[in-house]
C-alpha cells in the first residue's frame, strides 16, 4: 500500500480579518488499506483529502504519497491518487457515459483500441454496459456515482480517495457505492458522514476544528465522533 | 439534476453515422456559407428538404426531429413574423428557413457523431494553434464541456424554477437568473476542480 505521509501540516483560507485556519499542524502517517475519516462540517476533513492529491497546497508542511511530494511532484502523485466527488455531475466531464469514462485515458499516450479495451472493463465491471452511449446526466444518482468511481478507477490509482461519495444517494445506492468499494484492491481513503460505510476498516481518523481528536479503530472513532456531536 | 431535453448522441449503424467527423463538419460548415450567400425561398426549401432527407437516412427517431421543431418555434415564429411585416414574406422565409434548416444540421451532426470524434477533429484542426503556445487538446476540451454544460444548466434552470414555485414566487426574470448564474459558477468552479483531480492541468 502507498505510504501518505503528512508531517506538520497546517492550512488557512481567506485574507486579513477573513482568514479562517482549517487544519493546524497535522502530522499522521497512513499506510493501512482502508482508512475512514468523519468530523462535522467544516472540521477541515475534505480540505484535508484535497491534500492527499495535491488540489490544496499546505501552507506550511509536506504532504507526500510513496515519497512524492504533493506540490513539486503533483503530475506524478494525481496519476497515483483518484479521487471521487461527492457530487458526481460535477466531475463527468463528456457528453456520454462511455467518453467520461475513457476522457482519463485520453491523455495517457494509450492507443485507440487500448483505451476502447480498457472503457469496455470498467463499464463493464461497474455495471454500465448497457448504458454505454447514454446521455450521462440522464443516468440515476447512484449510477452516476458509479460511472464517477469508473471513471477514475478506469486509470487504475495506486490510491482512492472518496470525499462523501454517498452523501446524495439512497440506501441501495449507498450500498452499491460501498459494495465497489469493498472489492477494491487499491488503498482507499473514505470521508464519509454514513459510519455504518467504516465497518471493518482499518483505522478511523475523527476530526474537529482542523485537528485529528481520535486516530484508532472503527469503533472507538465512532464513539469519540458521537460523543462530539453531543457535548 | 434530470434535464430532459433533445438527447447529444443517438447510436446507430447508417451511413450518416458512419460518415467521418471531419466530412460532417466541413459539410456543416459549406452549408453554413451557401445558406448565407443564396436565401431565395425554393434554395432555402431545398436546403430543409436536403436536412430531412439526412434525418431520415440516419434512421433518427421523428419524435427527436419533431422536439427539435418545436424548441426552434419559440424564435423561428416570432422572426417570421417581423420579417413578414417589415420586409416580405420571401426574406422571412429566406431568413427563418436557412436559420431552422442550419440548426437541425449542426443537430443531425451532433445525434450521429461522438463528442470524442469531434473533439478529435477539432483538435487536428487546432494543430497549427501549438506555434502559438495553445494547447489544442485545450481547446478540444473546451468544445467537449460546452457541449456537456448546455444540459448542466438546463438542469440548474429546472431546479431554480422548481424551487421558485415551491416557494410560491411568481416568474421574475431577475428572481431566476441570479441563482442560476450563482449556481452555474458554482458547478463551473466544482468542475474546475474536479478537471485538475483528473490531471488535465499535468
């Protein structure tokens, strides 16, 4: 597995009286293949998967992945790490299912059939063949997530990470999300508010107000998450 | 976000399918000179006439043809219209006639080829633009979302409307083009973000 490693990182957004730090001083190593993240709104965990891919810059500390550095090597590290919105119609990007899904490819130096090939497994293996010349934004909320997921899992990532991705959908959609998830062999790192998602993950990080409060189990992060909620 | 609207692709085995990109756009391209340089009533005729000939050789569904008409109704009446009164009727239908007939072109070409195939083509043609420090792969991209946003903000302007009318508001021009325009900028930044996620500023 990838080792991200995030040594002393702190991050602020705006100007002047504006100003406002997300994340103060993080320092956490992850190499574990499934890590969850929860927290409240605005207690800098997407902000802190932005990190993982180089989307934001640290204002101060580093933030590599296998050794690269997010900032200098950002080309190398985005090849390395997917990364999944919450909101799919935000990042399908061409007209039909089947060009979403091979408009990663296209900047791959990968021949015509390559990419045809390697667009038919991942509609295929994310149960969008049938749907291949669709519209996409006339596909359900779920299977928009999923061509989101194939999409990016069409590039094969050493590392996935998933901001909320099943915070707009039902349940059946959610656990079709998870089930895809499950079967992944990649690292993955998952924001999520649905804790129910981090059963049999590795580690859970709980964060509030830009700092990492739990770091540990499943379980025990979720009984730290609740007792935030409520204090 | 479930914009119904006239659908970008429609996948078939024709000859217009089959036909090369490149070939539709140039053929788009040379009918938008002759209908701007010969407007007589019977030219235009035979322009419309010419169109729907090729909606029927692709084997296009009539209702997409017929939904196309109609979206066009709503400018093409009025334009005759005025054209009728404060001209003649031969301009009016020099005018509307070449206007419909060069919008359901550019619509068969879009129903029968990929946005990858066009996308393709545009980016060969853009070749030379590299001399000039422009990505043509940019630009290439930059047709692909037009094309992908003109359903995007068809969806936004559903939602807006729904929600006015949820609230009880009554139709106001300014009322629905601000959180449209709000939201659009929203969604343009969220794709931003999402277009450097997938390496496309590497």
């Amino acid at each position: 597995m990838p080792e991200i490693r995030v040594s002393h990182v702190s991050h602020s957004f705006g100007d002047g009286s504006a100003r406002r730090t997300v994340l103060t001083d993080l320092d956490v190593t992850l190499t574990e293949p499934r890590i969850g993240i929860v927290g409240a709104n605005g207690s800098g965990k997407s902000t802190f998967v932005r990190l993982l891919n180089g989307l934001v810059h640290p204002d101060s500390g580093t933030v590599t992945v296998d050794g690269r550095d997010t900032v200098r090597d950002g080309r190398e590290v985005r090849r390395r790490v997917g990364f999944c919105f919450t909101d799919p119609d935000a990042q399908i990007v061409m007209p039909t299912v089947a060009e979403d899904v091979a408009f990663g490819l296209r900047r791959r130096g990968l021949t015509k059939d390559e990419v045809r090939a390697r667009t038919q497994g991942a509609l295929t293996a994310y149960g969008l063949s049938g749907h291949a010349d669709h519209p996409a934004h006339l596909l359900s909320g779920g299977q928009k997530q999923l061509l989101a997921l194939a999409s990016v899992l069409v590039t094969e990532p050493d590392l996935l990470v998933l901001d909320e991705p099943t915070t707009l959908l039902d349940l059946r959609n959610a656990a079709m999300v998870r089930s895809v998830v499950d079967g992944l062999a990649q690292q993955v790192v998952l924001v999520t508010h649905h804790l129910d998602l981090l059963d049999g993950f590795d580690r859970v990080l709980v964060f509030n107000e830009g700092r990492i409060v739990h770091d540990g189990a499943p379980a025990g992060a979720v009984v730290a998450y609740r007792a935030l909620a409520t204090a | 976000m479930a914009a119904q609207a006239v659908p970008l692709y429609l996948p078939g085995s024709s000859v217009v399918h089959r036909t090369g990109a490149g070939t539709k756009l140039l053929v788009l391209l040379a009918a938008g000179v002759a209908l701007a340089l010969w407007r007589s009533p019977w030219q235009v005729a035979l322009a419309f006439a010419l169109v729907l000939a090729g909606y029927a050789v692709a084997r296009l569904p009539l209702r997409t043809l017929v939904r196309q008409l109609l979206g066009l109704a709503w400018v093409a009446v009025p334009l005759l219209a005025f054209q009728w009164i404060f001209a003649s009727w031969q301009t009016g239908i020099g005018v509307v006639g070449s206007f419909v007939s060069m919008v359901l072109l550019a619509g068969l070409v879009t129903l029968t080829t990929r946005t990858t195939a066009m996308v393709d083509v545009v980016v060969r043609a853009c070749g030379w633009l590299r001399r000039l420090g422009v990505d043509p792969e940019r630009v290439g991209l930059m047709l692909a979302l037009g094309i992908r946003s003109v359903h995007v903000v068809i969806g936004l302007a559903q939602e807006v409307r729904e929600a006015q009318h949820a609230r009880g508001l009554r139709a106001s021009p300014r009322a629905f083009a601000v959180p449209l325009i709000v939201r659009s900028l929203r969604h343009a930044d969220r794709l931003g973000e999402a277009l450097t996620a997938r390496g496309v500023d590497d």
